[in-house]
C-alpha cells in the first residue's frame, strides 16, 4: 500500500507546486534552468505514475464499505463524460462556456465514479486522493486565476462532433484495455 500511497502523494505535490507554492517551483526553476525544470517534473510525474500502478497491482482489495450493485454502469456512463472533459480541456470547445477546469472536473468525476463502482481499500486511496487532488487544484488555480473570463472563442460544430468520435474510439480502447492496466476485467467471466 505505500507504493500506491507514494505515487498519489507525489503526484498530488509535483501538481499543486504551481498553484499552492508558486514561489518555491519558481525558486527551483531559477536554480536548475527551465529545461531541466521540465525534464524534472516530467520524470517526477512518470515515477508517481509508475508507483500508482506498480502499487495498485501489489495490493490486495480488502473491501471497506459495499459498493452498489448499480455503481458499475454508471460508472461506465460517467467514464465517457469524464473522458470528454478531458479531452477537450486543452483545445476551443463549447464547455468551456459553462465549466472553468473541464480536464480537473473529469479527473474528479473519474474519481467519484470508481469510488461508487470500487468499495477497497486501494481505491480509495486511488480515486480517493486523486479526486482530492483534482478537487483542491480546482479551488487553488481558480483563486490564482482570479475573476472567471471565459474564452471569447468556441470550436465549430464540426470540431465539437470530432472530439465526440474521438472520445468514442478512446472510451473503447480504454474498455478493451482495462484489464491489462488495471488488472480488473470490466466484461467476461473476471469482471466484477
């Protein structure tokens, strides 16, 4: 469990360091130069990333509450929202309009899904932590953001329907590798 603990934390510190301690990332970034400071958090990032699934793997799920029979499928639903907001956040998109942090949100409501579809130990520090994470980075970039300005500029019609198909293709590669990166079958005789 402390290998999955270490890599939520980590990543969950190498992410807030711009919005919570802007002062101490600029004081790195000064000291070891712009370039290195990205290979840095690049290489931090993937080491959280590789103790979160190395971690989850070693685990063995101890269950800690019941989660409901219903939590899977609409975890499932939740999962194409989650993936479009994603998707979506780094480009023009019409949501952009209504939701500030659309990567942040589906990062959370990724989390708060598998936390209704999983009632383990593991996932609760998973989904757990990084559903805190996602949902304190909301509150600590908002507030050094300031004032909301929402962008003058939306993708087309056009844009918008490709970022569906592609997010579609996405959803079901995720559903078809599932297994092999999480060790969890969402189908057939080992799913939950």
């Amino acid at each position: 469990m402390g290998m999955l603990i270490a890599g939520v934390l980590l990543w969950s510190i190498v992410h807030l360091m711009k919005s919570v301690t802007p002062g101490v990332r600029g004081s790195i970034r000064g000291a070891i130069g712009d370039g290195s400071h990205q290979g840095l958090v690049a290489l931090l990032i993937l080491t959280s990333v590789g103790l979160m699934v190395f971690g989850w793997r070693s685990v063995p799920a101890e269950f800690v509450y019941d989660a409901p029979l219903w939590g899977r499928h609409l975890n499932m639903l939740l999962m194409l929202v989650a993936l479009y907001l994603i998707a979506v956040a780094q480009g023009k998109s019409r949501v952009k309009q209504w939701i500030r942090h659309p990567m942040l949100t589906g990062v959370l409501i990724w989390a708060a899904g598998h936390l209704v579809a999983n009632g383990d130990n593991k996932s609760l520090v998973l989904f757990g932590g990084l559903g805190l994470w996602a949902l304190i980075s909301i509150f600590t970039v908002s507030r050094n953001e300031g004032p909301w300005v929402k962008p003058e500029e939306v993708a087309t019609v056009g844009r918008e329907v490709l970022s569906v198909v592609v997010v579609l293709v996405l959803y079901t590669i995720l559903f078809g590798a599932h297994r092999f990166l999480s060790g969890v079958a969402l189908v057939g005789p080992n799913a939950p």
